[in-house]
C-alpha cells in the first residue's frame, strides 16, 4: 500500500511524459541557452551566468528521462540537439576564456596598484653587506 501511494504521489509531482516530448523540451532548452549566450544585450555578466547555470540544471534533469530506444523522430530531434549543443560548447569555452582574461587583468592590476603604492616592498634587504676585497 505504502509503495503505491509513493509511487502515486511521484506521477502527480512529475507527469510521464513520453521520450519525445522529454528530448523536445531538451532540445528547446539547449535553443534557450544557446540564445542567452547569444545574446549581447544582457550587460551584467552574473545575471547571464545564474541563466545559464539554471538552463544546464534542467537539462542535466531531463538527461536520466530519456529512454532508449529511440524512435526515428527522437533521433532526428537529438542530433539536432547535438548539434545546437555543439555551438552551445563552443560558446561556453569563449566565455570561460573572456572570464579568466578578466581575472587575469584584476591580478596584473592588483600587482601593479601594489607596487605604486609600496615601491620598495619587492626589494630584498637582508641587513648585510659584502665586502669584496676580501
């Protein structure tokens, strides 16, 4: 009785859906995602990170929901799919790039901000002194 009240109250919170609308709806989110990556006019780029974090999370859900095997539509979907996530990975890469190249300029002027403000810090003085004569 226990078992199927769980298994009862699990249909209720998460609908069966067939395969082909589970990679439709993953396919749609890799569309979403690879428009927010897309798209230049978001200016804050936390806003833009939380989007995409929250897109991959629901992908990451539906990925266990897809059972095999595919149907000839399903298959068709999923290597559109394949490809849409193609341009979504290489999107990703250039924004990890432009985010390390930012931390990298922080540190290049955090160092430099350093220096103009304690000059001598990078010197080593060590209190001795060497007599070369003897």
């Amino acid at each position: 009785m226990e078992g199927s009240n769980s298994d009862q109250s699990e249909k209720t919170i998460y609908p069966k859906r067939s395969s082909v609308m589970v990679i439709r709806t993953f396919h749609d989110l890799t569309a979403e995602l690879l428009a927010v990556l897309e798209d230049r006019t978001i200016t804050e780029r936390d806003d833009k990170i939380e989007r995409v974090t929250q897109l991959i999370d629901q992908r990451d859900g539906l990925l266990s929901r897809i059972k095999l095997p595919l149907t000839v539509e399903e298959q068709q979907l999923g290597r559109a799919t394949v490809l849409l996530n193609q341009q979504v990975d290489h999107l990703l890469k250039l924004q990890k790039q432009e985010i390390q190249r930012d931390i990298q300029e922080i540190n290049k002027k955090k160092q430099s901000s350093n220096k103009y403000t304690n000059p001598y810090e990078s010197l080593s003085v060590d209190g001795m002194f060497y007599d070369k004569r003897n």
